[in-house]
C-alpha cells in the first residue's frame, strides 16, 4: 500500500459539518489544503474492504485500455473507467515533453511542470459539455507546491481533503461565474496518482468526490494505481505507434507530390501503394528531376526490407541521386556512383533502381538498371512492351561497377513505364510472364480511360495484379513528347 504524504493543514479554514449518512465513528474531512493521511495496514481494514483493488470498484470500461494504439482514446477509456461511477470527476494528464516525445526524466524535481489534458470526465456529461472551460489538449504548467507536482516527483499518491489553492484559484478563473465550476469545486476527496512507466513518471490521474460521497480510502488509492499502471503501458504503446505513424508519413511526404507534374514535352504521374499497415515504411522511392538542356531524369528504386533501416537506406539513395545528377553527369555515372555509395550504406546492399533520361529536344531516353525490373514502353501502335536492355546490372552496394546505358530512340509520342517489383513480383508466377500481364493491363486500361497518365497510375495501381501483396507498389508513369530542338 502507498504511503501518502502529508502537508501542512490550513487551520484558517473551518470544518464542514457532516453529510447526512456519513458512517458513525469516522470525522468528516476538513475542507482546505489538508493532504489526508491514510496509513493505515490492510490488516487493520475489515475485511470488505480488502477485496481486489481492480474489481468490482471501476467502471468495466477499463477493460477496453488498450485496446486501441491512440493517445487521446486510451485516456478517454481511462477517464470514462472512473468517472461517474467511482468518481465525480477524473482527468488524465501527461507529461508535455513526454507526449513530445523528449527526456521525461531530465528534471527529476523540477520547479514546474507542463501538463498535456489528454482526457476529462465530468460525471456522466458528454466531453463537449466541457470542451470550453476546460479544453482536452490545454497544456497547463503546475508549480512544485501543488499535488500534482508532488506526485510526479515522489512517484506516490496523493490524497487530499479538498482542491488544492492553486486549482481552486484557477478553475474559478476559468469558469468565470459557470455554476457547474463552483459545483466541480465542491470537492471532500481529491486523489491525484502518478503515471509511471519502468521508473519514470509520465503524467497522472486525478479524481474527485463531492460531500454527498465517501471519500477516497486504501482500497479506493491501490485500484486507481493499478489502473494507472496498465493506462501507462497502453499510453506508451499509442505514443510509440503515433511516432512510428508521422515518421512514416514524414517520409512518404519527401517523395514528390501531386498526381501529375509538367515539364517540357513530358507529362509524369507517380503514386505508391503501402503492402502493410500504415506505420510500415517501405524501400521503394521514386523522384523526377529537371535537368538542363529541357531533359528530365526520372528514377525509381527499392531498398530491400521494411522498417526504419529500409527507410533510411531509402532517403540516403534519393538523395544522392539528386546530388550526382546535379553534375550533369551522364546517367551512367549516376547508377556507379550511386553504386559505390550503397556500398557503405547500411541496408542499402542490394537495392535495385531504374534510372531514366529523357531529352524531348533530341527525341531519345537514355536507360540505366541495376538489377530493377525493366521500364514498359507504350508506342504509336498502341502495345506496350519491356524495353530491351543492352545491360540489366546488378543490384545496388555490390560494388560491381560495371551498368551500361540502353539508349533509344522516341520519334512519336509514347508512355514510359517505371515500377517497383511489388506490382509483379509473385512465388506463384515467372516474373516474365507478370511483366508481360502488366503490359496487358496497362493496354486494357489506356483502351477505357485514354492516355491520362494520373488515370492510369491510379488504375494499375489498384488492379489486381497477381502478386502475393507483401510489397509495395511504386508507379512512376511518363508521357514522352518529341519537340522540335
């Protein structure tokens, strides 16, 4: 059992006469700053009231703690889990630097805290009832006298007889003559608990009782800590999934966006299509350069794996691509030296690109593979087809060095096709023949929705392809049109 601390009682204020029904034998709590001391042994408890801490005492909403990976549902489930059943009143706060995702324990005693209202309960009130005077997602900064400061600094429960002055004068300001404030503030037990998690504190719950109720005793503190305790690991695994979420879509936004961009006799629509859950970053990338002289390079690649070492793999590749193009130097060059950089790359051994030149002025696309499925070309007569390569490569980090160009040439208008192997790659089929199924439905496609390149990016990304769906689908679609030099 906690032992909880005790602070200096304010024998300004006088007692309250008792509650009607209040048990014979136990004196009403004063009202004021009095911490109330309750340390009594569990052996000298009747027995009732040594019963377990979780059952039947809370609501059977803290069965759904954890249930979901999201910060402000967890600490909802929390709230609702006391309040209006075993408490008035509950509210969950983290730690703002700790929800940021900083050092929580830089401070073990600091000055202050700031305090992030995940979650508010108000009796059996909906959460907008309350949404004005006491707004979920306020940040509050405590000072080191209040309850709250102390429980996060001792790790215990505190429990008091009243709202502390410092909250008393601030929810009065706050509500600024809302009757339902000085109701909230008609407090005779108020527990703070802290949330921990492996040693460090990580925000807390509070509770209040009104007069008409019995005030918060042994058994009342133990259940509400073991029910922090399980809100603070199900609190963690949400702030770690949201983490894991925006790195995930930090990094997919880095790749170029829009559905269609325009250059110079080239139109060039890209998308990507995630296997797995949206948390799940992928290897694939893909990125469309300007280049002098009105040429445009376009390239797409895939780092091997999933997860954060794929990703970096990833963004390291992309931006080295850009940098080396930036030379002007040929697209030979380019996948070498892109070459020799995998080589040092962690999780980059064994990446494979295609890399793409177009000139609209010289009517010619310049290709370089390492170890990528070839690109599809759609010509004049309406088929689409693997492009023929002098040289396929190898894959990326070998240190093999050794990539030729295939150069062709475009007289007529045409679509260029470069995609990952998630769009054919399958254990159930040559990969041949899926490269070939791909072509298919492309000429499917260009024959009910036309040449619209966003149109059939969006289509071919979607269909049904064959493959086993563990991968992702990267589609970069570009329409060559020759110009007059």
């Amino acid at each position: 059992m906690t032992t909880h601390h005790i602070v200096a009682r304010n024998d300004e204020r006088r007692p309250a006469p008792p509650p009607p029904g209040l048990p014979r034998g136990r004196s009403h709590p004063r009202k004021g700053t009095t911490l109330r001391n309750d340390p009594r042994s569990r052996i000298d408890e009747p027995p009732a009231a040594r019963t377990s801490p979780r059952r039947p005492l809370l609501s059977p909403a803290a069965d759904a703690i954890g249930s979901a990976l999201d910060l402000p549902l967890t600490g909802s489930q929390c709230a609702h889990a006391l309040a209006p059943a075993f408490a008035d009143a509950a509210s969950v706060y983290l730690l703002e630097r700790w929800r940021r995702g900083e050092n929580a324990s830089a401070n073990p005693d600091p000055p202050r805290i700031e305090a992030h209202r995940l979650a508010l309960r108000v009796g059996a009130d909906a959460r907008e009832e309350w949404e004005k005077p006491l707004p979920v997602g306020e940040v509050i900064v405590f000072p080191r006298e209040t309850p709250y400061a102390r429980a996060m600094a001792t790790g215990q429960a505190q429990l008091l007889d009243a709202v502390d002055p410092h909250t008393s004068a601030r929810l009065t300001a706050t509500g600024n003559g809302d009757a339902r404030m000085d109701e909230l503030l008609r407090t005779a037990s108020f527990l703070v608990v802290p949330l921990r998690l492996r040693e460090v504190t990580i925000g807390f719950v509070a509770c209040t009782r009104g007069p008409d109720r019995e005030p918060f005793g042994s058994t009342e503190v133990a259940a509400v800590e073991a029910l922090a305790a399980r809100t603070s690991v199900a609190l963690d695994n949400a702030r770690r999934y949201e983490h894991e979420r925006r790195t995930t879509l930090a990094i997919r936004g880095s790749l170029p966006s829009g559905t269609l961009r325009r250059f110079e006799g080239c139109r060039v629509s890209h998308g990507s299509l995630p296997a797995g859950e949206d948390t799940v970053i992928g290897g694939d990338w893909y990125d469309v350069l300007r280049r002098p002289d009105g040429r445009v390079s376009l390239i797409v690649g895939d780092a091997m794996g999933h997860g954060p070492e794929s990703a970096v793999a990833m963004l390291q590749l992309r931006t080295a691509v850009r940098a080396f193009a930036g030379f002007d130097i040929p697209a030979v060059d380019v996948v070498r030296r892109l070459d020799a950089l995998a080589c040092d790359t962690p999780g980059a051994s064994f990446a494979t690109c295609v890399y793409a030149e177009w000139s609209p002025r010289e009517h010619t696309c310049t290709l370089v593979s390492a170890g990528h499925p070839p690109p599809l070309l759609r010509g004049p007569d309406g088929r689409t087809a693997p492009v023929p390569l002098t040289e396929p490569g190898l894959p990326l980090g070998l240190g093999a060095g050794h990539y030729e160009a295939t150069v062709f040439s475009v007289p007529e208008p045409a679509l260029l096709v470069l995609y990952s192997d998630g769009l054919v790659e399958s254990r159930d089929a040559d990969i041949d023949h899926q490269i070939a199924r791909l072509a298919e439905s492309l000429d499917a496609a260009a024959a009910d929705l036309g040449t619209d390149p966003p149109a059939l990016c969006e289509h071919l990304l979607h269909a049904p392809s064959g493959t086993n769906g563990t991968d992702d689908r990267t589609l970069l679609l570009a329409e060559l049109t020759p110009t007059e030099g």
